[in-house]
C-alpha cells in the first residue's frame, strides 16, 4: 500500500523476533485510500483498536504502530482503560510519555520504542559505536547519506557523538557526509552503490559539513562499516542494495 513501506519493514521485524521467541503474531492494518486518508484513517485506527479491546483476551500483548499520530494518545487511552492484564506498548515517532492526556485520563502510561529524532542521530551514533566495540573495529569508516531541508541537525547530532567517543576511547571512527539526496529509496540506494563501487569518494563527499577534509575511500582501505541515513525511505534503498549484493552491515 503506497506509503506503508516503513511501516511493513517494522512491523516485518517485530514479528520475526516474536516468531523466534514462540509467539503468533495477528497483524491489523486500518483502511486506507489516497484520497480521504487524513480524514477517515485516524477514525479507522480507532475502530481497530475497539475490535482489537474487544478481544483481548485471546492476546498475550498489544502493539500499536499507529498510522495516524494524532489519534494515537486516544488509541492508547482506550485501551488503559480497559486495565488489560497484559502488555501494552507503542512504536512511534510521536509518542511523548509526558503527554498530559495520560495524566487527565487516569491511565497507566505505556512503554514504547524511543525515537532517534528526539536525540537528533546520537542513539544511531550509539548503535554504530556499538557495532564497531563488538566486532573490534579500528579505525572504522561510516557513511552517511544527507537528505535534503532537516538532515543538518541529525548530522551534526551523529558527529558530535562520533567525535566524542573518538576522543573518549581513543578509537576512530572516520565519518563520510554524502550530499543532498531526495528523502527516497531510490537516490540512496545509487548513492550507496557509488560508495560501494567508486574508487574515491571526492566527488560524491560535501566538504562543507565537515570541519578536517572527509575520508575518501582510498584512505579507509576501501572498507564502508555501517551507512547512516536521514529518513527511514533512505535507509530502506540502502538495505535493498546491500541485500542484493548479500553484504550485512548496520544500517541506522
């Protein structure tokens, strides 16, 4: 369905961990047509939601991904107070734990995922500096590719704890800032290939947003550790081109 791509390789990768652990996973996904999307969708959610309250006894768990974020706080609510004997937790970009309505509706407040653009690329830093502690690599390069108008703050966020841990550590981790791409999956995935595929990166590196001259492929022994992208259509072109070529690295 146009517009769900992020939302399948979510909802893709929280059912495969359930499978692992021995859980069925039932998906719900609301209507949805192009045209009258902003306005019904959100009254779809709901709807779902109240199916789903209504049989919650045969759920060890309830997952909301919702589609429409403004109809989240109320989904959410609907469910508290029901006081279900069983786990609620939400995925979304949106979700504030402090918001009031919680408070003025008497429910419990749910856990959920925490979102990287709250911390502006520093908890995608943390999974990259991870990675690289675990497989014991040093010095390190990483890639990231620059959307257009809202990337500078997630870059300058992703640097700063890329540098502090350089200087923490002691390791190095050298850093590639790719110029502006549209927020799709198409012109990130030919951008990764370029990095994947040309031998140095002068022409496809902006220099600007770098303080020292940025690595060029040549000066990491060839090697891309892990890619960074802006928006979750980017990162989803890039790991379509690292699946077509069978490379595993993180993509963040």
């Amino acid at each position: 369905t146009e517009g769900l791509d992020y939302f399948t390789s979510l909802v893709t990768a929280i059912t495969q961990k359930l499978r692992v652990l021995g859980h069925d996973v039932v998906l719900k996904v609301p209507r949805y047509a192009k045209q009258d999307a902003i306005e019904t969708t959100g009254h779809h959610q709901l709807q779902l939601v109240s199916e789903t309250a209504n049989k919650a006894a045969e759920y060890g768990g309830i997952i909301i991904a919702p589609f429409d974020t403004d109809f989240l706080c109320a989904s959410v609510i609907d469910l508290c107070k029901l006081r279900l004997d069983i786990p609620i937790a939400t995925v979304d970009k949106g979700y504030a734990r402090d918001d009031p309505r919680f408070l003025e509706a008497g429910v419990p407040i749910p856990p959920a995922a925490v979102c990287d653009g709250r911390h502006n690329g520093a908890l995608a830093a943390g999974s990259i500096i991870d990675y690289v502690n675990e497989m014991a690599i040093s010095p390190a390069t990483v890639v990231i590719l620059q959307g257009l108008e809202g990337s500078e703050e997630r870059i300058v966020g992703f640097l700063d704890a890329i540098n502090r841990h350089n200087e923490r550590k002691g390791g190095e981790i050298r850093v590639a800032v790719s110029y502006a791409i549209e927020f799709r999956q198409e012109p990130a995935k030919l951008m990764a290939a370029r990095y994947l595929d040309l031998p140095g990166w002068s022409e496809l590196n902006d220099a600007r947003i770098m303080e020292a001259i940025p690595p060029d492929r040549r000066a990491s022994s060839g090697a891309i550790h892990a890619f960074f992208c802006c928006n979750d259509e980017m990162a989803l072109g890039v790991h379509d081109e690292l699946e077509e070529r069978s490379v595993k690295k993180p993509i963040v």
